[in-house]
C-alpha cells in the first residue's frame, strides 16, 4: 500500500495538468459507478383487460391475450378473471293459443371450455370447464319495464328490457389461477404471439311455473364481458459489475495513461 500511495503521489506531482484531469474524471467515474448490492426482488404483475360483447346462445365468445415475454423474466403465475357482466336487451315470451305461465325471475350465466372442437381451439390453457354458475348469486336480473311475477295469459306475449349498463356481479370472479410448470409452458413466448384463447358460452334462464306450449325470443339479447388476464412474474436481474471487474478496468485505463506520459518524457524535442 506505501509504494502505491507513493507511486500515486509521484504521479500527481509529476503529471502535466492534462493527466491529473483526467485521472480525476476516472476516479470520479468510478466512484459513481461502483456496484451496489443486489436486494431481493418483489413479484410483478402485467395485466391484459378485454371485454366482447356476445348474443345468447347463438356462438362460442372467443377472445385472446399476448403471450408473455420471458425475456421480462420468469413467469411464476396466471390468473384469468371476469370483471365485470352486464345483460341488454330484450327477450320475449309469447305463451301462443293454450295454457298460461308465470315468469319469477331470470338468471344469467356464463360457461368456459377448456377445449372446443366447434371454432377451432385445439387447446386454450384451462385444465378443466368452468361454469361460473347463475348469476347473480342472489337475486334475480333486474327487469326495467316488468314487474315479476309476471302471469301471461293464452294468446298473449310478454317483452322485458334489461339493463345493458348494469354490472351483474357483486365481486370478480376468478377463472383460471395456475402456478404449474407445465401449465404455465402455454402462456410464454415473444414477440407478437398470443397467449391461449379461452371459450366460452352465455345461458340465459327465465324460472317459473309454464302451461302450454310458449315460445322465448333471445335473439335481442346480449351480453357485455369483461376480463382481464394477470401474469405474475419475477423481473430478470440486470447484470451488474464487481468490484474486481470495476477495479481492474480503472488500473488498466491508469496503466495506459501511465505509459503514454512515459513515451512523452522520453521523446526527443523537436528540432
């Protein structure tokens, strides 16, 4: 450490102006530079949202989500959820020339496939169907234009509007939540890829008591989904330099000015 301190000190006293600057702008750099160390990293979420608007009954709702680039990092979770579901439109119940029923309340729901043969989905990422099941939980859909029950009579028909701006869930409801190796192996990739569709089939349900042989129209019906796609992931760590590596480099840049004030001493003056 003496003969570097006193090497160093030689420098400084024996350096034109020029040097001492520049070795101040590689100290400088250097300690500004100098490495930190690494804290453990907290788990981060990229979100895709969509919403589709689908009719009841008519075909399957079909929507897909970007793959996630593993060059963001490593991929530890998935997690599909249905934010929000709302129910516009008409139906209409025509009872025709026999009989009389009564209509109680209506119910909605909403079924996702694991696979379907019907649009072409070799796979779509979710292990098994998820029926989501009536909604909403409690209650009934709420009619703006009837009031329920509502009894109609041989010969007669019967509309009811829906509120198409109205959520029908209470909470979001989660569809698909995977953390598996092998599960997660469908959703990775790069660039412009897409992640694997899901499927799924909208049911609309009037409950009551019926007579006769009544007729329903849905084809006034439709549904408004939204849902959002979660990818839980560690960052990639970003290589840093050591300390080692930090110190051999600013040795060999002082190294290199070193010799360069050496061959100027030594050279000849100009004649």
């Amino acid at each position: 450490m003496g003969d570097v301190a006193k090497t160093s000190g030689m420098l400084v006293c024996k350096s034109p102006p020029r040097f001492i600057g520049r070795f101040a702008v590689i100290v400088t750099l250097g300690i500004l530079c100098r490495p930190v160390d690494a804290h453990a990293v907290t788990m981060q979420t990229h979100v895709q949202t969509v919403e589709l608007t689908s009719a009841i009954y008519l075909t399957y709702n079909y929507n897909q989500f970007i793959k996630f680039d593993t060059r963001l990092g490593t991929l530890r979770a998935v997690t599909l959820k249905l934010n929000s579901f709302s129910l516009g439109g008409s139906f209409t119940f025509n009872q025709g020339s026999t009989g009389s029923s009564t209509i109680s309340a209506f119910n909605t729901g909403i079924l996702f496939y694991a696979a379907s043969s019907s649009n072409n989905t070799a796979n779509n990422g979710l292990k098994t169907n998820v029926d989501v099941g009536s909604l909403p939980k409690t209650g009934s859909v709420a009619v703006t234009n009837q009031t329920l029950p509502r009894t109609i009579a041989r010969r007669t028909s019967a509309t009811f509007n829906f509120d198409r701006t109205r959520n029908i869930l209470t909470a979001p409801v989660v569809i698909l939540n995977l953390s598996a190796t092998n599960d997660l192996a469908f959703y990775k990739g790069t660039g412009i890829s897409f992640a694997p569709a899901f499927t799924s089939v909208t049911q609309f349900l009037a409950t009551g008591s019926y007579g006769g042989t009544p007729t329903r129209d849905y084809t006034q019906l439709t549904t408004t989904v939204n849902m959002s796609l979660y990818y839980d992931y560690i960052p990639a760590a970003i290589p840093e330099p050591s300390y080692y590596g930090l110190g051999l480099s600013l040795a060999t840049v002082g190294l290199c000015l070193v010799r360069r004030l050496a061959k100027r001493q030594h050279r000849p003056p100009a004649v």
